[in-house]
C-alpha cells in the first residue's frame, strides 16, 4: 500500500530515520562508556523497545506501572519506573508484574518505601527501589544530600527492598532552546548528584545505578562521569520543539524526524485557508502547534477537535487542493503518539508495516 | 467496588448527574418544540447514544465517519456527519457503514459533492446531503446566500444525491462567556442562516432540516424557529469551561458536571504542593488545567506528561496525604474522553458498571 492510499488523519514513522536514531544514540553512549535505558513513554511500543535492546539500550524506562505491564508482559525485561507506586493495589499489581520482568521503582517518600517494602516481603521477594533526588526540576524527589541518604538508609536495611540507586532527571530542561543554557542547567543538576552521591557512599552504600538525562541534555549528560546511565526517549521520532533547539558549537546530533501526521485537506472555503481533518484529537497542543512539513512558509493553527486550519505566512493563496495529503511534525512526540492506536510504518512512500501503541492510554 | 478503590488517574462519569443533564436538555427542546441530534463527538459512546435517544433525541451528529460507523456498528441509528467526507476511500466506507444506519453529511464543495453522488449513484443508492454554511466560525462552509444556493441545486440535481437541508455552526462562540455577547454572535449567525434557508426555498428547494446550536447557544437557539434541529454534546458531561460562562437573567440551564477525572497523591516533596499522577496524558491542556474539585483554594498546574502539581492559591500549605485521591473537573470534555478507554460509573460512591469509549480516538 502506498502511503498516499492512507485514510487520514495518520500517525507515520518513518522506518529508515527510526533505526538511524536507534544507532546514533547507541553509537553516541557506547563512545562515552555510559549505558542508555531509552523512555518508553514516548513510543509506548515493545517492538521499539526491542529494537533499542537489540541496539544495546540496558532495558526501559516506564513513566507509569501501566505501561511497565503491557512491556513485561510483551518479553521486554529489566524495566525501571520512574515515578512513585504508590498505594498496596498498585504494588500488588508491581509485584505481579515482577513475575515476568525485571523491574525497578524510584521512590522519594519514607511511607512510600515501608510499604514496598512490607509487601514485597509478604511476597517472599526483594524489591529495587532507587531514590529519586530533585536536582532542580521541582516536581517529586527528595532534597539532594542528607535527606536523600536517610531514604537510601531506610531502603537499605528494609529486608523486603533493594538500595538500587540514585535517580536525578529534569524534563523541563530538555527543550531550553540555547545551548548554553541548557549546558549549565545540566551541569548543576549533575553536581547535585554527585554530591548525593558521595554522601551515600559516604553513609556506606555503594550507588551501582545513577541515572537521568534525556534527549536535550544528553550531549552533557554524556560529557562526565555522573550517570552510570542515560534516558532519552524523544530522540527515536523527534518532533519540532526538539528540533530547532540548539547543540554545542553547532554540533547536533543528527537525530531526524521520524514521526509524522499524515492529514488531509477536506476543505476549500477560501483562497487564503485550506482546512484539515487533523485538529486537537489528532495532534497534541501542549507544545503549542504542530509544524506542517510538506509546504514551506504554511502555518497551522488548531481549529477544534477535528480541524486545523492552514493559512500562508503573511496571507496570500494557500497552493492546496481538496483532498491533497500533507504531512505534519508533532510539536510533542510524547503526547501525540497517546492520541493513536497504532503506527503506520513507511519506506520510501511504501506502508511496509503497522505496529500497535499497546501501551497507549496506560495512565495507571 | 467502592469509587475509592479505583487505581488513579480514572474518569468518573456520576450515573444521576448524567440522567438529569440528558432529561433537561429533553424538557428544554420538548418546551421549544425544537428537536435535538446530540454530538457523540463529546461521549464517543453508543450507550449514553442510546440514552439520548431514549429520551427522543431524534438522532445523533458524528464529527468523523470513524465515529459514524462505530455508532451505526453499535445499532445507533440517524446519523448526521458534520463534517466533510473527501475523497474516495472514506465515501466507500460512509455508503458501506449506510448499509447499518441512515446516514447524513455535510459537503461545502462542488467536487465532493460531485464525488458523494457518483459513488452513491454506482451502488444504486441515494445519499442525504446537507450544506454547511459558513455563519461565522471562518472554517469550513460555502457563504451564506447564493454559495449555498448554488451547491444545494448541485446536490438536489444529482440523481444519486438528496438535498437534505443546511447546517450553521460556531463552535467558538459556545464558550463566550458573557451571555449577552453570546447571545448576539448566535442571533447574527442565525440571521445569516435563516437569509440562506429563504434564498434556497425561493431558489424552488425546500429545506427540510436546519441544524447547528450547542449547549452554550442552546437557550438563544431554542428562543427563535431557525433551526428545526440543535446539536449540543458538552451537555450530557459538561467541564470547567462551560460551567464558568454566563447565562441570560442568571437563568442557567441545570446541568450539572457529570465528569470527573479521580487522580492520588504520590508525591509529598515539599508542604506548599502535592504531586498528583494526573499530567498531559490523563486531562488534554486545550482549555487550560483542570480545576480540582474536592479541595477549595487548590490550584492544578501541569507537571509535564504524568504529573499535576496541587497548590494552594497564595501558597502555603497544601492539605493532601500521600496516597490520597481527589477529583479533578476537566477543562474540555471532549478532549479529556478522548483520553480514556472507559467511564467507571459512579453513584453514591460505589462504580456501578464500566462502559467503553468506543469511538475514542477514530479521527478518521
């Protein structure tokens, strides 16, 4: 099937700039000696997973214990959730899941790690918990330092839990558009840890896992010893706020965008707009706008659930017919990816395969 | 099950707000002597479908064909497509899923229109076809006046298609808050309308179905006999929005908000905020945050794709215990359905039954 044959609005990706990601960034953390565990919450897909397995990644990363399960139960092993489990439905339901994978949790609360503890136990089993430490994102984590060691303790002597290790990671700085700045960012979080590093060791504890970073950062990240492992996850699709961020001395890694809506214009109502089928339910917006690819200087702007309307930059006819299929680039790949079922996988203007989102919608 | 046990983030739809929203909206068109085709692009589900036509819902709109056939799948039956269905592909699927349901759609476009009856003529059938006008939302729509003369006589002259009447629509102005600005942007819509309706009656057409309206127009539409039809959807849940606009003399129609999303804390890191595990990917950010229901002075804030952030306004300590789980009322129903699998049904504080969302994410 050609692509140009899809109904539309479609999610794309592109096969040959996938696996090109896939080997950059095995190429780029094998040169610096630091493993990679790439973030399944931008895929939510365990062909991708295996793919970046195959690829060296050390395992995944899971946001939620959701998508964790559908990964375990799909033979993806050695999986860490990154954000708190929290509650005994959900443990139990963590604990089951270790059943078919090996799977790590962060934690950055006392009660949080009794309970993990207490139930892992029940079960007869040994729980690896890491603790999460806030190196400047704001959002969970405990304090860097002092507090992050007494965690670590309480995890330690827990006979149901493993002190696993440290995680430290800022999402909000992976898109901050100058290098510069971002490098600096990164660089202060990473002395956070290390700091909180030395003090557990200093405790007594030895820290086998320390892991963070993301797509934006990871040129830093990969640039001193700090982390044992890295997290990207943007950088197999790539999107438009990736995009145009700056790299140092202009060297950026030269990820491609492999993710793309496919859309159509249903609509002619005047020279100057052409409306699409793609609108809020077939793009995200928290990134603002997706980018329309296939017309230079075109401009979308949502026009509802189901519409965007596509006008040219400064006014003027906008040279599309109805019917005419474009394609779109994601402002956020992450998001986006959540609104579909499944991904249409092209090569040179040929659908080749389709690969489910099995993981989408798993909030849980 | 107790509403309390549920794994988080969840929708929460409440059984008896949802009856009371789809009686009122009945008594309210009964009164006018107004039928009413509720949008399923809110709801996406033949159950509460079913409900509305229970309660003499003459049909209901789809805003996509997947949705349509979904619906007609499910033994919905009179379904109006309000926007375009372009391009072969899609119109065998719209004249296929018709072999179930009776099935409508707007065109805006002497192609399409061309295109529907063609197709329709060569499976030996005839298709009912309404014209979209433009009455101020600046998507899709032929002008008022003469445009919507000449495609409504392409419709009625083609032996495979039917001139079944007009849809206006504005979907941005449902929202406005101040009811006596709203109230003149759907008068000067409507006036518009009824200008065309007269244009093409005179033209030796009549117009048997003027359809258009929502819930925030729906008292201004109900008070003139423009349209025989009004297509409300945010009704049956409503969301932060539209519980925040103005209604005229203060007489606001009763509907209550049925939906909720049910998120827990997880995180603790710091007395002036909780973590909640409700982000980008458990309540769409198209309308702004969500507003948190169960705790006065508490304000949502994104904390990226997982994570909310709960503060108090003007700071100071926030009052929620790891593990606690609270209500949130979305910001945009439609978009925040479109989210989840399915609703847990709730009444009293038990979950009563589960019914999927099984339109969600048929954009095409």
């Amino acid at each position: 099937m050609k692509v140009a044959e899809l109904d539309t609005p479609v999610l794309l990706l592109d096969a040959d700039v996938l696996a090109g990601n896939i080997t950059y960034m095995k190429e780029m953390t094998e040169a610096a000696g630091i493993r990679y565990r790439p973030h399944s919450k931008t895929h939510k897909s365990p062909v991708i997973a295996r793919m970046q397995a195959e690829a060296g990644a050390v395992g995944i990363c899971c946001a939620k214990l959701g998508e964790a399960e559908v990964m375990a139960a799909a033979g993806v092993d050695n999986i860490l959730i990154t954000t708190p489990v929290v509650g005994e439905s959900k443990i139990g339901r963590l604990l089951h899941a270790r059943n078919t994978a090996r799977i790590a949790v962060v934690a950055d609360n006392a009660d949080n790690v009794a309970m993990l503890g207490d139930c892992a136990r029940m079960s007869g089993t040994r729980l690896d918990v890491l603790v999460e430490v806030d190196v400047g994102q704001g959002r969970c984590g405990v304090r860097p330092g002092a507090e992050a060691v007494e965690l670590a303790r309480a995890i330690h002597r827990h006979p149901g839990l493993e002190f696993a290790g440290l995680q430290g990671y800022q999402g909000r700085i992976q898109m901050v558009e100058d290098a510069a700045e971002r490098r600096a960012a990164t660089e202060s979080g990473l002395d956070l840890l290390e700091t909180t590093v030395r003090a557990v060791e200093d405790d007594g504890m030895p820290v086998p896992v320390r892991t963070g970073g993301g797509t934006g950062t990871s040129p830093f990240d990969l640039g001193r010893d700090t982390l044992t492992e890295i997290q990207p996850g943007s950088y197999v699709f790539m999107d438009s706020r990736y995009g145009g961020i700056g790299w140092p001395d202009r060297n950026a890694p030269p990820f491609g965008q492999a993710l793309h809506i496919l859309t159509s214009v249903v609509s002619r109502p005047a020279a100057d707009r052409a409306i699409l089928d793609a609108g809020l339910k077939a793009a995200s917006c928290d990134h603002g706008p997706p980018r329309i690819a296939d017309l230079e200087n075109a401009l979308f702007e949502f026009g509802g659930d189901e519409h965007g309307i596509a006008r040219m930059e400064g006014g003027g006819e906008v040279p599309l017919a109805l019917g005419e299929k474009l394609r779109l680039v994601p402002s956020h790949c992450d998001t986006t990816v959540n609104l579909y079922e499944q991904f249409m996988i092209v090569q040179g203007g040929n659908v080749v395969d389709v690969w489910p989102i099995e993981a989408r919608g798993r909030v849980q």
